[in-house]
C-alpha cells in the first residue's frame, strides 16, 4: 500500500508518543458496516473502523471484530506500526549511538528479539528502519552498526508480516534482492 509523503517534519516518534486518546483526536475516524463472516449482526452495525491521520495521511483499517471498541484499538495498533515503517527519523552515522528503542530489543546472546504484540514493537520497527535507511537498506552494514549478526536483523524482519513486506518494498525500490523470508 503507498502511502502520502508526509510533512518533512513528522516523524514516527511523534506519533508513537503520544497516548491512544491524543492520536485518535488527530485522525479522522470512519465507522461502517463490514461485509463477510460473523453472523446476522455484522451486517447491521458500523463495527468496521478506519482511521486516517490528517497531518501524515497514513490509514489504518480494522474489520475482524463484531465490536467497534475492539476493531479501533487494532486499527490504532496497525496506524502506530505503519507509523513506524514510514516516517523516518534521520540518523547521523559518523557518530551512531545505538538508540534505546533498539537497546531493549537485542539480548546479551546478541539477537534481535521483540514480539510483534509488545508495545515497544513499533518503536523498535522504527528505529531499525531509520538505521537501515540511513546505511542504504545494507542489512550487513546495519547488523554491523548494531552489534548482532545479519541473520538477527533478517529474522526480527520477519516476525511480522506487514514489516517484512515494507523492508522488501523498500530494498526493491533500491534495486537491491528482497530479503528470503
């Protein structure tokens, strides 16, 4: 999915800070009624939720759940994830410090670890991100940078799926291979 440029100035650490309630006031919210599965009433109520962040013009959509409630706090999760994946925060390589957000994801064995339903997932997601533009989407250059190996970063890629197309996307887009999944 292709998203809008956003203004140079937003970043997804701007987003990612602020509570569900300050980043739902900054989206325009569509409700309407989902087609498919779910029995009588999911074709009677407006479940489906569709949030649209004004000043980024990134989207997120939720349709799972019979429950409004439930379908906003997913959409919100999946506009924070996107958030992450497309607004970037430039870094500085010639004095690269290792960033916090990634500090809490790479254990003393040296993986990459951090479950796709942590909270802090998104905010890892983008810092990696940041790094990997920042080297060229270079995984080795990056693992380098980071401390752990290119198989760590390829497998923390891959923990979940809308990260590991947006990496792929953007690799080819540099006319480099896609990562293997």
């Amino acid at each position: 999915m292709a998203h809008p440029t956003p203004p140079a100035a937003l970043t997804w650490r701007d987003l990612l800070a602020l509570d569900d309630g300050a980043l739902l006031a900054q989206c325009e919210i569509d409700r309407f009624r989902a087609s498919g599965p779910g029995g009588q009433k999911r074709n009677k109520t407006d479940s489906a939720v569709r949030l649209r962040h004004r000043a980024s013009g990134i989207e997120s959509l939720a349709v799972e759940s019979r429950s409004q409630h439930e379908n906003r706090a997913r959409a919100l999760r999946r506009l924070r994830r996107t958030a992450a994946l497309t607004l970037r925060v430039p870094v500085a390589l010639d004095n690269y410090a290792r960033p916090s957000e990634l500090t809490v994801a790479i254990r003393p064995s040296g993986r990459l670890e951090m479950g796709a339903r942590d909270a802090r997932f998104p905010a890892v997601v983008g810092a990696l991100f940041d790094l990997l533009e920042a080297r060229g989407w270079r995984v080795s250059d990056a693992a380098k940078d980071l401390g752990v190996t290119t198989a760590a970063i390829g497998r923390f890629l891959e923990t979940d799926v809308a990260v590991h197309r947006a990496a792929n996307e953007r690799r080819q887009a540099l006319g480099l291979r896609p990562l293997r999944a």
